[in-house]
C-alpha cells in the first residue's frame, strides 16, 4: 500500500488521531446483534484532509452538536469530534445512525449537507435549508431550457463529456500495461472518440428529437466501455458487465454503492446553485427521479468512481459481499474511503488546480448559468 500512499490523499482517522493513507481504519466495536441481519457490525469514521466531508456508518450510532462540533457517539461514548468551521457535507452510509435535531438545526444554518444512503448506496434523502436554494429566476429558466435548443445544446456536451472520460479512463489503464489487452484498450479508446464527435456534431431543436439519438451514442458507448473492463476484471470476481438494480458480484455493487455517494454530493452542488435537481436534460421526467442531478453525475463517474474501484481491483483489492448480497461493511468502508479521496483530489480545470468536489460546483453553477444564456455548457474532462 506503500505506493498508493503517494496516489491517494490521506485521511483523518478519528480512533488514533492521526492521518493515514487511504486504507481507513476499522474501529471494532462489540455491537448488540440486531434483530436482522446488517451486517453493521463495524462503526466507521472517516474524513478527508481537510475535513470538508464527513462518513459515518454503523448500527446504534449517534450524531450530536456540542458546541462548535459535530459529536459522533457510540452507547454514549465520543467515537469523534469535527468542527462545523470545516465541513461541508455529512454522509450518513448505513441504517442504524441517528442524528439530533439541534445537529440539523445547524447544519442547515451553516449551509451543511447531510445525505442518507441506503444499503446499496442508493441516496434516499438529501438534508439542507430552502432557503439556500431559492433562486427562482434560475429555476424558471432552466425549465424553458429544456422546451429549446438550450438545452440540447447542454444534453449534447454532458454525452460527450461522460464519453471523454471513458475514452481517458481507457487510456489510463492501458498506458503502463505491456500485454495484448494494452492494443484493445487503445483501441476501443478511438472508436469511443468518434462517437463523442458523433454527439458533438449533432443538431436538434427540441430535446424530444435529440434525446433518442444521445442516449443511443451513449449506449453505444457503454457497451465499448464496459466491455473492456470485463475483460480487465478477474475472472474470480464474475463480473460480466454493467448491472444497475439488482446486480449480485461484488464488482457492481462497488460501482453502485460509489455512484450513490457521488450521486449525493452532486444533487446538493444542484441545490446550492440554484437549479431543480428533479428537471433533466437526458434523463427522462419520474416522479422520485433527480434526474438533472443524474445528468451531471455522468461526466464524473469514470474520475471519480470507476477510477477509484477498478485502481482498487487491479492493484489486488477483493470486494465482498455478506449474506444478504449486498457489500460487507469493510467493503463499503474500502469504496466510501476511496471515492472521498477521489472528490478531494486535485485536477486541473480551466486552467487551475481544484478539488474535484470543487469543481462539481463550478459545473453545477455554470450549468446555472447556462440555462440562463449567459455562457456555454462545457463538461470537465480529467487529466489522465
């Protein structure tokens, strides 16, 4: 691990009070077995550097104000303490976490997200103050944007920027490789190329005639994609491909759990910029659906979590999963772990180094911005 040491940002770890490198400390706690099963059987704690984004999981655990911090307790004992001054976002990554209503008092005073994910990962709920996001000028212009051209405009960047960056992703796996696979990555890299001039290249008026051509490019894509890492993948882990709902290896439920965190932290840069998280561009109006949100969690999967999980896979890391199929605890730590490290990395983005948390806000906002016509659309795209 010495080697991702010099990769991966370290992390605070709240048992020994000390930064470590990215494999995050297990705090073992001699829990109560649970009427059902879990498999929350192990607290755990972890932030970033600089504590901007705090994870917490674990059956009976309780999240506290005292003053100035954030209290985190286990059967009445302080497991840790955060101040609010640092943070930005709390993640609450398992059933069984309570939380005060002085917390989300001042929480939401202070403009903290707290963001709720189910076993798999999936966010049912995102916590903050109306009154952050009640921009309405930026809303109403947003939903004339997907009647027009305008929003065209946006659908067919975020096609070609999610397909970039799987083109990039490619790459940068294939670089140090010495092997056969080496020519195929290369290889299914250029086609994923064209199908990006492809979107970029299209013209529509209304989303209703581009929509079915995007997502057709972007399926296409897709399967490129995915092939390849299905080939990469050990046999050991039977990963056949991409599987959404109801995927039973290991390898995606990694993939889903991670989406769901970032799936979280980007609904909350919509909010904080204004925009209605539940009004998209390529993904389709549902009742219950962000699917604005899920438009621009696309150009930051690969970057973000692909990265994160298949560098983990490849360098040896074994995913698990527990009796109900879905990840064991010291997985979901290892993945969360791993896409935090990933969000507070640093990229270079018009110019300038930022935190890829960072610049999910920048693309957030500039989409604000662009619905209201007063500057383009252009997707973030990794150095690789």
């Amino acid at each position: 691990m010495a080697a991702l040491a010099q990769v991966w940002p370290r992390q605070w770890n709240w048992v020994t009070e000390t930064y470590e490198a990215p494999e995050p400390e297990q705090l073992r706690l001699d829990l109560p077995e649970p009427e059902e099963d879990l498999d929350e059987k192990v607290v755990t704690l972890l932030t970033t550097e600089n504590g901007a984004q705090l994870y917490v999981s674990g059956f009976g655990v309780f999240l506290g104000k005292k003053s100035e911090r954030v209290v985190v307790k286990y059967k009445g004992k302080v497991c840790g303490e955060v101040p609010f001054i640092k943070l930005q976002e709390i993640v609450v990554g398992s059933r069984g976490v309570s939380v005060s209503s002085e917390l989300l008092e001042q929480a939401c005073d202070r403009g903290i997200r707290l963001s709720f994910l189910s076993s798999n990962g999936r966010p049912f709920a995102l916590l903050t103050s109306p009154l952050l996001t009640a921009t309405v000028e930026t809303r109403k212009a947003q939903f004339l944007a997907i009647e027009s051209s305008v929003g065209v405009d946006i659908a067919r960047y975020l096609v070609a920027g999610k397909i970039r960056n799987q083109e990039k992703l490619l790459r940068y796996f294939g670089r140090n490789r010495a092997d056969d696979r080496q020519d195929a990555l290369h290889k299914a890299a250029a086609a994923l190329k064209e199908l990006r001039r492809k979107a970029l290249a299209h013209q529509s008026e209304t989303m209703a005639t581009a929509r079915p051509v995007l997502m057709g490019l972007e399926g296409v894509a897709g399967r490129i994609y995915w092939q390849q890492w299905v080939n990469l993948v050990p046999d050991s882990l039977e990963f056949a491909g991409r599987r959404h709902a109801g995927a039973s290896d290991a390898v995606n439920a990694c993939l889903n759990y991670g989406y769901g965190i970032l799936t979280s932290h980007v609904w909350g840069a919509t909010m904080n910029a204004g925009l209605e998280p539940f009004a998209g561009f390529m993904h389709v109006d549902r009742s219950g659906k962000p699917s604005l949100a899920l438009d621009l969690v696309e150009e930051f999967r690969q970057p973000v979590v692909d990265r994160a999980v298949f560098g983990w896979i490849l360098r040896g890391g074994r995913p698990e999963t527990g009796a109900s199929g879905m990840l064991n605890a010291a997985t979901k730590q290892e993945v969360a772990g791993r896409v935090l490290a990933r969000m507070n990395a640093t990229e270079l983005h018009r110019g300038k180094e930022h935190q890829v948390r960072s610049i999910i806000q920048m693309q957030a906002r500039l989409c604000a911005s662009a619905v209201r016509g007063l500057r383009a659309y252009r997707p973030f795209s990794f150095k690789w």
